[in-house]
C-alpha cells in the first residue's frame, strides 16, 4: 500500500499474487483480442500511458494495450496463438541502466515474430520530455511538449 518493497519467504518482494495466478501472463490480452493493433509495454504506468495515447489518437476501436509485469517475464506459449495476426508495437524501458528492459521488448518482439501480422519495438532515442529529459518509456512520452508530440505523429497507428 505504501509503495515499498516488503518481504516474501524470507526474500523481498513487490507484489503479492493469488494462489494460481500467473505472473508472466500479459495483462489485458484477452480484452485485446477483438482488435487489429496491440500496444505492448512493461508495467502498469505505461499501461495508463498506453490508454492515453489511444484516446488521444481517437483509435480505441482499433487498438488495445496489454502489459508485461516485468522485464524479466517471457510470453508464455500459451498466450502466443492470441496474438496471431494483430499489429503489435512493443514500447520497451529503453532508459533502463541495466539493458533489461530494451533487452525483454527485444525477447518479446522476436517471441512474436511469424505470430503477428507486424511486431516491431518504438526507438525512444532521441526524444525528450518538456522538461528535457531523455524519454526512457512510454509513460515519459506523455510528458513531452504537445508541440513535439504533434510533430512524432501517431505511436498507435503502425
């Protein structure tokens, strides 16, 4: 509740899932599967930031977002088929220190491949946020000057 870590088995955790859940399952996949486009990111911030940008785009009849837990996650086999023939765009952690998070968009683009009908990772290179901060995810996206985010043009539509 507070946003900290706590402990878990005697090892620190983040979250608490549910007897039988699933961790590496993607959130909101099967909610997605009336829909040609997929925005896949990693986290539940870019998740909201993902809804943002379909409804700033006006495309929420053909777009949906689904999400990752983590960077260290993999699709599961299982969930691979619900992808099959959608335009999926992957908006990886790219400001990551560590490489994780390009590195899980990176897995996941080529997990989908020859499953989608289109997968391929956004370049956040080069973009800053109006405060002037390297954009590192989607969420930091939103934080751009409108003036520049009219000039990228659409993120949803691929």
């Amino acid at each position: 509740m507070d946003g900290q870590s706590f402990q878990r088995r005697g090892r620190e955790a983040k979250t608490l899932g549910l007897p039988g859940g699933r961790a590496a399952w993607p959130l909101g996949l099967p909610e997605a599967e009336s829909f040609e486009r997929v925005l896949l990111v990693e986290g539940l911030p870019d998740l909201l930031a993902a809804y943002h940008f379909i409804f700033r785009e006006g495309c929420q009849s053909e777009a949906a977002a689904v999400t990752m837990a983590g960077a260290s996650l993999w699709i599961p086999g299982d969930a691979l088929p619900l992808f099959a023939g959608k335009r999926v765009r992957i908006f990886p952690h790219a400001g990551d220190a560590t490489g994780a998070g390009m590195a899980a968009g990176l897995r996941w683009q080529t997990q989908l491949e020859g499953i989608a009908a289109r997968v391929r990772c956004f370049d956040f290179g080069g973009l800053e946020t109006a405060g002037g901060v390297p954009v590192g995810d989607l969420n930091d996206l939103a934080a751009m000057a409108p003036e520049a985010l009219i000039e990228l043009g659409s993120i949803s539509d691929f």
